[in-house]
C-alpha cells in the first residue's frame, strides 16, 4: 500500500474486500465535528472519529491477576 495520508491511505473495505482509498468525509454531531471514512464502492462505512483525535489503535492492556 502507498503511504499517503491517513484520510486516503488504502486500504482493504471489511465489506466488500476490494483494495479502495476511502472518500472522506465530516459532519458535525452531538459531539463534535466527525471525521468518517466510506467504502467508495459499496458506501459503507469504513472509519470513523472525532476530529482531533488521532487514529491510533488503542490496545487493552493486560488485567492483572489477583491471587
């Protein structure tokens, strides 16, 4: 995949599995203005996020184990 922004990085749609460069998009909503990500072959949508807020996988960390 090409690198380019992260709004238009391809990437492979979980609906229709075609390798697409999302169309994307903002509206603003209860909360804010929010950045989303659409599938411009099928219109499903793909991403989305509050503008502002990166697009970072935030991973769960480990519980820890009471013995």
């Amino acid at each position: 995949m090409a690198k380019k922004s992260d709004m238009q990085a391809e990437l492979k749609c979980p609906w229709c599995e075609a390798i697409i460069a999302p169309i994307a998009g903002r509206y603003t909503g209860t909360y804010g203005t929010l950045m989303e990500k659409r599938c411009p072959r099928c219109h499903n949508l793909v991403a989305t996020r509050l503008e502002g807020i990166p697009e970072t996988i935030i991973k769960k960390q480990p519980e820890e184990r009471i013995d």
